[in-house]
C-alpha cells in the first residue's frame, strides 16, 4: 500500500479552494492511514486534525437507512409494505399541480430508495403547517405526516428523485420502534461502535469544537470544476453562519442530513459497514446479508435514467446508497458493489465489503466541489491499495 498518493491529493486540495480536510482509512478491520491537511479555522490558523466536529449532511443517510435495516432484521417490517400501516397520513396521496389521485402507495422500499415521488422543498405549505403544529420545535415525526400533505412528483416507483425520503424514513424508525430517532441510533449505532462524538444536535459545551464551516463563493462565475479554471476566477471563501439548514428545529432529527460528528467517529460506522456490518470492537449492527442487500442496485431501467449526476456515472442506487455497477462507464479504479454517499459539505463515506476496505474523508465547506473531488478522491484511495 502507498498512502503517499492519498496524502498528495488532500494536500492539493487545500493549496486550491478547501480549507481544510481530514480523512481515515481501513483495510480488512485495521487502520492504514489517517491524515489531515489544512485548516478548521482559517482566521486563526487553527490546523484541521480529524477530531473536530462538522456537520455531514447527506453522508447521514447511510446510518438512517442502517437503522431502519435493523429493524427490518427484526421481523418489524418489509420492504414491500405500504408506508401507510406506519404513517396513516400517507395513504392517500395526490401527484403534480393537478392533484391527480396516485394509482400505487408509497413502499418502505420507496423510501429507502428515493423512489416514492417526494421532493426536497421545503417552502410548502406542509412545512407552514409543521412549524405551527410545533410551536417551531419541529420534531420529526409530525413534519414526516404533514410532508404526506404535498403533491407527489410522480407516481411512486415511477422515477428516481433525491428528497426527504430518509427523512420520513427516520419518522417510520421512530413509529416502529417506539424511540425518538436520535435516541434510537445512539443506543443501537452509535455506542455499540464507540462513536462517542456522534450526535444530532450540538451540546452547548461542545460547540467550541465545531469546525469553522465555509461557503465557496464563485462570484458569480460558473463553478470551478478544475484546480486550473480555479487559478482564473473570482471565488473567495467566506464563513457561514455555523449551523445547519436542512435541521428545521431543535426537536427535528434529520434522517437526511442529521448528524454531527467528527472524522475518527465516522470511520468507525465505515468500517463496520465495510466488514458486512460488524464494528471494529467486534459489535455487530447489521447483518452481512443485510449489507449486501443494502449496496444491490434497486433501480431499474427507467428510474436509473433519473440517477443523471455525472459524478455518479457507472453507479446505481441501492437501499439508500450509490452502489457501483459499471466500472468502465464510471471510470473506476474499484470493485463492483463499491458503495456509500456524499455531503452537502464535502463529507464522503467509501465502503466495500469485496475489499473490506472502508474512507472517511471530509472538508467543511458548501459548495463542495463534489464533481471534482469525489471520483478523483475513489479513484487516488483504490490506487494506493493495490
């Protein structure tokens, strides 16, 4: 292994645009590399050393639907169970502008898989209707049944299309097994893997140990897609108010976009992930089934036309994950089956269970840059492996 290739790349990223970045590697249940480079705090110079905490966004998801396999495991539910023996609000619903009547129920399976035709916006009157339900408070439960109330953006299982779906999957975790969904992930996630610096909502005492949190700013231009255009344009990095968007109030516990926790953390749940679901103090959260359940492409054909990001060319989408299916049209390096997910932020989670092999890397800045760094980043990491 030759993790200098992997040191090289995060230092090229902080001499462009990120500040900061951190990463953590495992191979076959061992640590193999763990580096950081750059800033948390680039007013004050602060260096970035992988135990501050940043806020992960999306890379949340990969635990929320871990956390409703649990269930799952359990006998709770099935996949091909209509949402709506959970969420009553869900069995009646309406698609586009014209409210025409949906033919098929929503699915868990529809859930897992952004499949079940909602959105991601958060300007509807369902979100007015939560915040006075609430009093603002928001907790995730009663978001999940007014969110029922929105139009579909087409008939469930019809199309692909990324939303709130983990979301409402965290509403359904928190209906099957009794517990506030934050509750339920720390006691059946978080400690049985030692992520003791896993959270949804920040402590007060903690918060000195949030990393600064950045927004590249293009000016304008169009978004810097090589470190060469970067040279010629007129971004800046500007710091962000230091919170999180996508978390509606301090009752909601966001399937989504949730969690909060730092670079060593994380690399635990990778690692188990990436070891058919059993943790590096020999915990187990998941079956190795499960596992590969989880990373099988669920899309077919027409719904895959809907997965067009460019830095997921060659991949599909399992049960809340990319999952890599061709290599030659993704232009990768790594297995077949390869799966995880990204962060509004620039966190990304890589996991393989054929090479056992699981990268946590994260930089703390919106408007990531994610066509650029995330394919490069797979493919750099697979090279120093082999």
């Amino acid at each position: 292994m030759r993790f200098d290739l992997l040191k090289n790349f995060m230092d090229s990223l902080t001499g462009w645009i990120i500040p900061g970045n951190s990463a953590v590697v495992y191979k076959d249940g061992e640590k193999v590399f763990e580096y950081s480079s750059g800033f948390s705090d680039l007013e004050n110079r602060k260096e970035m050393t992988g135990n501050e905490l940043i806020y992960i966004y999306s890379c949340s998801k990969p635990v929320t639907v871990t956390a409703a396999l649990q269930l799952y495991e359990q006998g709770k539910f099935l996949l091909t169970d209509p949402l709506y023996e959970y969420i009553p609000e869900y069995r009646d619903m309406y698609i586009g502008i014209g409210k025409k009547r949906a033919q098929k129920p929503i699915t868990m399976r529809d859930l897992f898989t952004m499949t079940a035709g909602l959105s991601y916006n958060t300007d509807t009157p369902a979100f007015k209707k939560a915040e006075e339900l609430t009093g603002g408070r928001m907790d995730t439960l009663t978001v999940a049944k007014c969110i029922a109330s929105d139009p579909l953006q087409f008939e469930p299982g019809e199309g692909w299309s990324y939303s709130l779906c983990h979301d409402v999957l965290a509403a359904a975790v928190e209906v099957i097994s009794g517990m506030r969904f934050s509750e339920y992930v720390k006691k059946n996630i978080f400690e049985p893997l030692d992520m003791a610096n896993s959270c949804y909502h920040l402590p007060e005492d903690k918060r000195d140990q949030l990393s600064k949190q950045y927004i590249y700013d293009s000016g304008g231009a169009k978004d810097v897609v090589t470190m060469q255009q970067s040279e010629n344009s007129r971004g800046v990095l500007r710091e962000t108010a230091g919170d999180n968007s996508l978390v509606f109030g301090e009752d909601y516990d966001s399937g989504g976009a949730g969690i909060i926790t730092t670079v060593k953390d994380y690399g635990k749940f990778a690692a188990a992930m990436a070891n058919g679901g059993l943790g590096l103090n020999k915990n187990r959260i998941l079956g190795a089934g499960t596992v590969e359940l989880l990373k099988t492409n669920q899309l077919n054909g027409r719904q895959l036309k809907d997965l067009d990001w460019k830095r997921l060319r060659g991949y599909g989408y399992g049960l809340g994950v990319r999952t890599m299916i061709d290599r030659a049209a993704s232009g990768s390096n790594g297995s077949v089956g390869e799966f995880g997910w990204g962060g509004a932020a620039g966190a990304n989670i890589i996991m393989d269970t054929e090479q056992n092999l699981a990268v946590f890397y994260a930089h703390h800045m919106l408007n990531p840059q994610e066509e650029f760094y995330q394919p490069r980043l797979r493919n750099v990491v697979y090279s120093c492996i082999y």
